[in-house]
C-alpha cells in the first residue's frame, strides 16, 4: 500500500496497528499518523528491536492490507 493511501485511511488503520502493538500507545500511534519511518522508530523504543527487523515489521503491516 503506498503511503498517501495509509496516510489518507490512518484513522482506520490505527486500530489495526494497536491490534498488532499494543505496546504502543494512542498518543504513539497520533503522532506517528502513516509516517513508517517514525512507526519503525517507535517499534524499536517500545519493544527494543533492531532497526532492520522494525522496518521488516511495518513493511509486512503494509504488505498485509
């Protein structure tokens, strides 16, 4: 999914995103708002993953929906 498209629906998948971590909370998933870049970076501070495998996790995300 291209990245206006997951910018223009974030509302809705904000909850499938809290689905999938829910360590991370609203206010992760308000600022983040369909920038990848800083949902990787959010998924390494709360669950102390590696760069390469954050990015691996929201590129599955992505290639899910």
């Amino acid at each position: 999914m291209n990245a206006d498209v997951i910018k223009g629906k974030w509302k809705q998948l904000s909850g499938r995103i809290q689905e999938r971590w829910g360590n991370l909370t609203n206010d992760d998933i308000d600022v983040v708002e369909g920038h990848s870049e800083y949902l990787a970076g959010k998924l390494q501070e709360r669950y102390g993953w590696t760069k390469e495998k954050a990015q691996d996790e929201v590129r599955d995300f992505s290639s899910k929906l």
